[in-house]
C-alpha cells in the first residue's frame, strides 16, 4: 500500500547521463517540488548506471508539474519524463530477460516464459537422446531410427 501510494508521487526519467548524479537531477527537478528521494538505478552486476532514474516527490501535484521537463535538456541530453506505474510492464528491474514475464501474474518469479523454457529443457532433451541411445529400432518417433 505505502509503496503504491509512493509510486502515485513518482516519475520515471528516462535517458538520464551516465555520469549524472541524484544532486544534480534533484536539481534540475527541484522546480516541481519537494523532492523526497533521487533513485538512478545501477546494473546490480556491473554496478554501472543503466540510464534511467525514479524520483519520488513529497506530494502528487509535483508528478504532474514535472511532465514540463519531459524531453527538456538534462546535462546535454534530451531525458523522458513519465509517471512512474507500479511494476511497470516492459521495464525490467532485474535483468533476467524476460522483462515482460514477470506480470502475466503466475506467482511472481521468473513467470511464465521461465517455467516454459525449463519445460523444453527439462524434458524435450533427455527424451530425445534415450531412443538415439537406446538403439531400440522401432522404439520413440519414427526419426529416431528411419535414418
């Protein structure tokens, strides 16, 4: 609850300088309102900044008052200005390459496309090798043993 309520006086930025720190888009934000928390969200392996950032102001009006800065100059570069929306689809906090997976809403996790790919994985394969294995003629489909 707290979290969405949060979310509601937040903006995502979009394009943000590598090199760009929280003081200076606090800065460059500070005329929309009171802002309570800078977020530049870093690659957790590499720890380098992935180029976009949260910034959580301390009410909803100032969400509003900030789509001004959509595509206004940040340290030389045009940055996005949106709404943050929980969970937003599309847009991967962690990196395991299934942005969009996590909201079909199959508990959380890796999702959907996870469980599927462990499917073919887990079972096609092994399958597969036993008739080549086996040498059984006849045994398993038909490509198996016809060639």
């Amino acid at each position: 609850e707290e979290k969405m309520e949060a979310d509601a006086r937040s903006i995502y930025v979009g394009n943000v300088d590598y090199g760009a720190t929280a003081e200076e888009l606090e800065a460059h934000f500070h005329g929309c309102g009171s802002v309570n928390r800078v977020t530049i969200l870093c690659d957790k392996y590499s720890g380098h900044p992935k180029g976009f950032a949260y910034i959580e102001f301390s009410d909803k009006e100032s969400v509003r008052t900030s789509m001004a800065l959509d595509e206004s100059l940040f340290r030389g570069r045009q940055i996005k200005v949106i709404p943050k929306r929980t969970n937003r689809p599309g847009i991967s906090t962690t990196d395991r390459g299934f942005p969009r997976s996590r909201y079909r809403g199959r508990g959380g996790g890796g999702g959907y496309s996870a469980s599927r790919a462990r499917f073919y994985t887990g079972y096609s394969r092994p399958r597969g090798r036993a008739y080549r294995w086996a040498g059984l003629e006849g045994v398993g489909p038909s490509w198996a043993w016809s060639r």
